[in-house]
C-alpha cells in the first residue's frame, strides 16, 4: 500500500479482519480505505482524520503530518494492543489522551496473563520494535521497510 503512494490513515483493531482456510493458513486484511488517500513519503497532509488512540503526535497537534509515519504510528499501538492487550494511551479525555501521545511516553505492563493461565512478558526486541515505532518525532520514525528487517518480526514469522 505505502509503495503505491497511499496511506489507509484509520488503522486500528476494527479495521482487521482475520480468517482461518481450511489448510490453517492465517490470512490478515485491512479494510475500510474511507480516510485513505495518495500520498508520497515527503508530501505533508493537513486534513484530521481517524481515530484519536491511534493518531500520532502531529494528528493530535493538528500540524501538517507524514500519512505514512502516521499509519506507521498506528501500527505500533495495534501491535502494542496485540500483544499486550493494552492501550499504550489511555485517558478519559480527549485532551489527556492528546497530551499522552505527544508525550510518547507509556509503560509496557509487566507480566500479562494468557488465555490459558500462564504468564506472559513481552520480550525485549518486542519492546524495541514497539519503541521505534511509536517515537513521537516523525523523522526519526521507523519505516515499514525497516519494520521488516527488525529481529522481533524475523523471530516471529
């Protein structure tokens, strides 16, 4: 998508859909392209759109933003999701969310319980892939090539 030049710009858990096939194959996709638009890497977007625990610092500023920095910032808080179960920012209003995320500071819990009992601590190249991705300064924001050369993802195919 990004290599096209578009950014989706609403990534969040309600937007993946998952299936099982018959051959136990996994099978993600991305769905409601409404907020998508063509962008290229160093072109700037003013419009505010999507959903605000996932919009990165320069959405909530209201500044001009990189769509592609900022689908990459809603990656890391799905990915935080996933595998936490966590919001990385929580707050009961909008404006205190909006202060958290410019922040970009949050806190990995530190043990989680899984469906099965057991105990479960996010590793440490999880945690960097996680703090790559969600830094608050756009620039030095990993990109999606970069995401996929990081040991946590090649660990975990």
């Amino acid at each position: 998508m990004h290599s096209l030049n578009v950014v989706h710009r609403d990534i969040k858990l309600d937007n993946i859909l998952t299936k099982v096939d018959n051959k136990g194959n996994h099978h993600i996709k991305l769905i409601d392209f409404g907020f998508a638009t063509g962008c290229p890497p160093d072109e700037k977007l003013t419009n505010t759109c999507g959903t605000p625990h996932y919009m990165d610092p320069d959405l909530v500023k209201k500044a001009p933003y990189n769509g592609h920095a900022a689908d990459v910032w809603a990656l890391g808080v799905l990915l935080f999701i996933l595998t936490t179960g966590k919001l990385p920012f929580y707050a009961a209003f909008e404006g205190d969310l909006y202060r958290k995320i410019q922040s970009g500071r949050y806190q990995f819990p530190n043990d989680m319980i899984e469906k099965d009992g057991s105990s479960y601590n996010p590793s440490q190249s999880l945690k960097n892939l996680i703090r790559k991705i969600l830094e608050p300064n756009a620039n030095l924001r990993i990109t999606c090539e970069q995401i996929l050369k990081e040991p946590w993802l090649l660990e975990n195919p």
